[in-house]
C-alpha cells in the first residue's frame, strides 16, 4: 500500500511540474489590466442521465438544489437534444458534426476529426479533459484531440469506476484504492482551474456519474471505501437516486472553486447528459412515470438538461424553447472564446451564444439526428421540431401528445399547418440523403480469424 501512494505521490509532483513548463512555454492569452480576458468555459455533461432527472426541468424523483440554482441564475433550455448513446453523443458534442458524416464505430473518435479543445489550445487555451474518455487513442489520445491534461477512466482500461478506481493520469495507469471515482478527477478538475486561473481554460467534464452499476456513493449510509466495485453489470436501482444527488453535489464542487478563485463572473459553465437515462431507471414529472429509454430514438433516450450560468452575461431565471443540438456546442464555445471555426471543418452546428447573451439569436427551426450504435453503413435518422419528429421510414409522431411514439399520424390527413411541417422535416432529411462518406458506407471490415497453433 505505502509504494502504491508513493508512487502516485511522485506521478502528481512529476505532473505538476510538467504542467508549469507547459504553461511557461505556451502562448498566454491572460488579458493585460487594460485588456479583458477572454472568458473560461466549464462544460459538464452527465453520462445517461436524461431531462426528466432534473428539478428545475420538472422532475420530481431526485433532489439536484445546485444545478437548480444554477438554472434560476441562468437559462435552462427545454429542447436540448442528444445522441441515443454514449460514443455517438461523445463525438458529435466534440467536433460540432452529424454522426452521418463522421461516425466510425462504437469507442472511438476518428483521428482525423478536430475538436473544440484542438480548436482552443491553439488559440492559447489550458485545456483540461476528466471523466469518462471512451474514445479509444491510447495514452496520447486526449492530447491529440487538444487536452493539455487529462484525469480519466476508461481510456487504456476498464476497472472500477467507483469505489477504489482505476484511472489514467496524464500519461500513467493510476490506482486510487478506497477512494471514489467521481471525487478524484472532480478533485484533478479544481486543481487545474487552480493552477491555470492566471489564462484562459477549458474544463470539459463527461462525467463518469451516473451511469450503472448504480452503487452506493460515499454519502450513501452503506458506502464501502474498501469496495471494489459491484460485480454486477448493473447493480441496485435503489442507489440511483443517491448517484444524482452526488453528481449534482460534484457540479457544486466546481461551481465553488470557480468562486473562491473568484472567477465566477468570467466563466460560462454549461451542464447537459449524453443520452437518456438506463432503462431500469423509472423517474417521476410530478405524477407521471418516465422510463428511461437510453438506446432508443424517442425523447426517452435523446432528450437531455441543459442548463448555462455566466453571471453578468447570462440573464437570471430565464427559460428558453429554443431547440439545441449536440452539434451547436462546438461554435457555441469557439464564439464565446472568441475563436473562429474553420471553414473546411463543414461543420453543421448553430451557435446559441445569442441566447445566452439574452439575444433572439438564430434559433434551428429543426435539428437532424442519426444513429447507429456500430457505425455501419446506414442509421435510423428523424428530423424533428419541438413538438413533431418525422423517421426516414415515414413515421410521423406529434410528440407534444404521443412522447412514447406509439401511434403515429395519418400522413394524409394532416390538416394545412401540420402538414407544412412535415414538409419542412421531410426537407431536413432530404438534405442528409447521401452525406455518408463512401468509406463508411461499406460496413465494418472483415477480420480474419487467427488459425490456432496446432
């Protein structure tokens, strides 16, 4: 035990010194006293925790008094819309894209693609991933893709993720026996504003709450810091409601440190989920069940919070219909930094800064959604609004009154404005026909099998 914490006491040392002649040698952004700096960003998004899980959205399940404070001091928008999966969600938010036209396959983002945090460092951001990565890439994956540091689970490995986890460290497989997943790269995420509140930065937090197994937190009255982990794939139901509460608890972490550092003022912290919630999970709207529908097409596993919080530029208390999909968050953070989006990218996101900013702005009048877990040649795909959704297939659903999808339209007898509508949905779609790339649309390569040794 004791080589174990010595060891990780000089990787922290190592890394802290590393991290300062990094920061020496790149270009300094941090604003003259005549000059404002440009703003830091916080984005936080919750892994499968979708719209119904938070109060200030309307769920009544679960107690989240930091994120509804937050959402009161800032805009909550009601039409934020995800991928149905963790990866497909990952690298649209990433890189401001359709999945039709850059998804390659389940854990990975494409080397070739550019993120939001390449885009920032090279304007002279500190960037900072933690959480969970998923995204395949090996030990230099995240600094490819932009991050300066990273503190994650999931990028070489996969042990526990909980209790007593197992991370990598910029570089290093750390162990962190009897401590908590979710506490450890919160605490690396406080460290690095700390040691990087002189310049602008970028903490992107995806976090590794509150995806299953569903086990006790360290504020459950059975938590066990000894604990490797459940043994089941899922665990007990019964400690969701405990794991929502500590991640809300997690995002007030942040919001704190931004505070003490006294940087609150000049932050945006934005806070969404990568799909919907587990399908076990049965979350309450006042007196209506929402089963969660992660994996699923419907709002159930592609309708997530979304809340902002930037004191003195983001209106107090305000509730916004706006429609936002995953691909806006890529121009959104390049605007408020301040930072030009390359045109040759082609992304197919739409900035909401405006709104954040308390302007009209240029609100979607649709956004587009495909989805294929594996990333084959095709995908289901729907365009929706914020009230009706219509399939490549022809489903027609109005949402508003049929959120499940059971019973869809009668295409032929829509009256004249519903039927405008799904003119204007079945144009959306027209326009994503063919943008998958040839090289995609063959499938998976075929492996040969490996003869055994006679």
């Amino acid at each position: 035990m004791k080589s174990i914490h010595n060891s990780v006491h000089s990787l922290l040392i190592a890394g802290v010194a590393a991290v300062l002649t990094a920061n020496a040698a790149a270009p300094l952004l941090a604003a003259s006293k005549d000059e404002k700096r440009p703003p830091n960003i916080v984005l936080i998004m919750a892994d499968d925790l979708g719209y119904e899980c938070i109060g200030a959205h309307g769920g009544t399940s679960y107690k989240t008094p930091v994120l509804d404070r937050l959402a009161d001091g800032g805009i909550r928008f009601d039409h934020c819309y995800s991928q149905p999966l963790c990866t497909p969600s990952r690298v649209k938010i990433m890189t401001g894209i359709y999945n039709v036209r850059n998804y390659v396959r389940f854990g990975l983002l494409d080397p070739k693609q550019t993120t939001f945090a390449q885009l920032l460092n090279e304007a002279g951001y500190a960037t900072c991933v933690v959480g969970k990565w998923q995204l395949l890439g090996g030990f230099e994956g995240p600094k490819h893709f932009g991050f300066d540091e990273y503190c994650l689970w999931q990028l070489t490995r996969r042990p526990s993720r909980y209790a007593s986890p197992g991370l990598e460290v910029n570089g290093k497989q750390v162990d962190y026996p009897g401590k908590y997943g979710p506490d450890v790269v919160a605490d690396f995420a406080c460290d690095f504003m700390r040691r990087n509140r002189a310049k602008p930065f970028l903490v992107y937090y995806p976090m590794i709450l509150t995806h299953c197994p569903f086990e006790p937190t360290p504020d459950s009255p059975d938590w066990a810091p000894g604990s490797k982990g459940s043994k089941s794939y899922k665990g007990s139901a019964k400690y969701f409601g405990d794991m929502v509460t500590y991640m809300d608890k997690i995002v007030g972490r942040l919001v704190d440190q931004l505070d003490e550092l006294g940087l609150r003022e000049n932050t945006l912290v934005m806070f969404t989920g990568d799909n919907g919630t587990d399908s076990p999970i049965v979350s309450k709207m006042g007196d209506r069940d929402v089963p969660g529908g992660k994996g699923k097409m419907t709002d159930g596993g592609t309708h997530v919070p979304l809340i902002a919080n930037w004191p003195g530029t983001i209106p107090k208390g305000k509730v916004s219909d706006d429609l936002i999909d995953f691909s806006d968050f890529l121009p959104t953070i390049c605007g408020c930094a301040g930072v030009a989006v390359p045109e040759k990218l082609h992304i197919d996101g739409r900035s909401f800064l405006p709104q954040l900013q308390g302007k009209k702005g240029d609100p979607r009048k649709w956004i587009y959604c495909w989805y294929s877990r594996g990333g084959g040649p095709t995908g289901k795909e729907f365009a929706r609004n914020q009230r009706y959704k219509f399939y490549r297939t022809g489903q027609f659903y109005d949402i508003e009154n049929d959120v499940l999808e059971k019973t869809p339209l009668a295409v032929d007898a829509l009256d004249e404005k519903t039927a405008a509508v799904r003119d204007m949905l079945q144009a959306a779609l027209d326009q994503y026909k063919d943008a998958r790339p040839e090289n995609l649309r063959q499938g998976k390569p075929k492996t040969k099998k490996k003869k055994k040794a006679k």
